[in-house]
C-alpha cells in the first residue's frame, strides 16, 4: 500500500511504499494523486519512499508505474526516490536520464533533504 507523506506542499505529493505494492495501489491511490496534482499544479513533483516496510512490486505493478511515467512523460518535473536499497540507486542512476525532469535518489536517513529538494 502507499502511505501518505506529511508535510508537503500542494505541489508536491509523496508516498511511502509498505508491502508489496500492487496494481490496485497505482489505481487507487498514486496514479490519482499524480495525475490531481499535474491538473492542479501543471507538474509532477513527486517524493517515493521505500523504506524498511517495503517488499517490493509485483509485476502488475511496475506495469502500471511504466504507463503512468509515459502517459505523463511531459509533466514530471522533480522525483525523489529515497531508499537504502542500493539497487534503487543504481536504477536512478541507469534510468533517471528517460525522465523528462530531474529523478534524484536520497538514503532513507536524508528524508526531509529529499522533501526539500523535490519542493524547491
């Protein structure tokens, strides 16, 4: 499931992930929030936080994750990935460059610097 974050502006929205995520949580939480947030502000600035209660996604999930980054290619402007996963980082690093906006990747610990970067 996604969890909201506190603390964020109206042009911001953040998440953390807790379980495995599944397609139903796209649809029914994360994919609204994005997609109310590109039709409020006219940007997709965007915390993802997968911490220690995360245990992944399932197929049907990154299936929906790959549709809606392409659905709104045009309208992402910051993304904070923040994790100790060391993977996580190495797939910001390999794949952050196909965002049209800027994908940053923060350890768990640098939470509120990952807020403060996607706010500025």
């Amino acid at each position: 499931m996604f969890i909201p974050v506190a603390d964020l502006p109206d042009t911001v929205v953040g998440f953390t992930a807790s379980g495995e995520i599944h397609a139903d949580d796209y649809k029914e939480t994360l994919i609204p929030a994005v997609e109310g947030l590109i039709q409020r502000a006219g940007a997709a600035r965007v915390v993802l936080v997968l911490g220690p209660e995360w245990e992944g996604y399932s197929a049907a999930a990154m299936f929906e994750d790959l549709k809606l980054g392409i659905e709104h290619r045009n309208a992402w402007q910051r993304f904070a990935l923040v994790s100790d996963a060391e993977w996580i980082q190495h797939v910001a690093a390999l794949f952050g460059w196909m965002v049209p906006g800027t994908v940053r990747w923060f350890p768990y610990s640098d939470l509120e610097d990952a807020k403060l970067w996607v706010c500025a």
